[in-house]
C-alpha cells in the first residue's frame, strides 16, 4: 500500500465531511485505529489511537457520528466498539427511564403523591406504578427540583 492509497483509506478523508477534515485521525495511518483482536500490538494500537481521540476537536461530533450510524469496528470518537456498545445501551436505558418519569408527572401524578402520602416504600411505589425504583426515584427528583423553582 502506497502513501496515497493510504491516504484515501483514513476515516476523515473517505468521509468528508467539514468536521472530518479537522479529524486527529487524519495526520494518523488508518490501520492504528483498526486494530485486528486482542494482541499485544492491537491494545497497543488502541491505547495510541485512544491517545490521539483524547486530543482530537471533534471527538465529540466523531463520537456522535460513530453511535448514530452503528460504527462497529474501530476507534472512534475515543472509544472502541465494545465500548461504544455498551455507550449505546446505557444512553437507551436511561431515555426508557426519562420516558417512563415523562410519562407519571404527565399522566398518574396524582396517583403517586397518593402512594407517597400513604407512606409507601419505593419498591411499593414501583410495583403499584408497573415501574422501577429508578423511575419511582427520578419522578421524585423531578418533582424537587420544581418545588425548588416554586420556591425561588
């Protein structure tokens, strides 16, 4: 492989776009940031690809274009693609429990200040509601933090 048959392979250049271009990846051999399995010289690789994301002024948009589009191989946006997985679950965790506390403040709030008034553990509160404590904590955040505002 030449310098410009690499040069066309690295992630910024095949994809063009105007944040691409400002990419750390660019000044970088493509292959550092595909590192082929677990070997010494691939965690190598994925350490110095990570180093040069940690740097990188577009790790953010690099990130966010990786997770939209399913990137799941390679470094991106500092992140490996195991890691970007796990990422990905954790950000669709956490809009189920956004949606679910969405859902009691817009729709069963009166039901739940009935539960919290009768005294009600929040494993009750969940189990009478058909959710989790986590939701059952964050409706109780969410109601806080108005009373707060209420207040200010």
């Amino acid at each position: 492989m030449n310098a410009t048959t690499r040069r066309a392979t690295k992630p910024a250049a095949l994809l063009g776009d105007d944040w691409r271009t400002r990419a750390g990846c660019t000044r970088n051999e493509a292959e550092l940031f595909f590192p082929i399995g677990g070997s010494k010289t691939a965690r190598s690789q994925t350490k110095k690809a990570k180093q040069i994301c940690a740097g990188c002024p577009v790790r953010t948009e690099c990130l966010e274009w990786a997770l939209e589009n399913r990137q799941d191989e390679g470094v991106l946006g500092g992140l490996t693609e195991d890691e970007r997985r796990a990422l990905h679950r954790r950000r669709r965790r956490f809009a189920f429990q956004r949606k679910a506390c969405q859902h009691i403040l817009t729709n069963r709030l009166e039901e739940f200040l009935e539960l919290r008034a009768r005294g009600l553990e929040l494993l009750e509160i969940a189990t009478e509601l058909g959710t989790n404590v986590q939701t059952v904590n964050n409706v109780i955040e969410q109601l806080d933090a108005r009373q707060e505002v209420d207040a200010a």
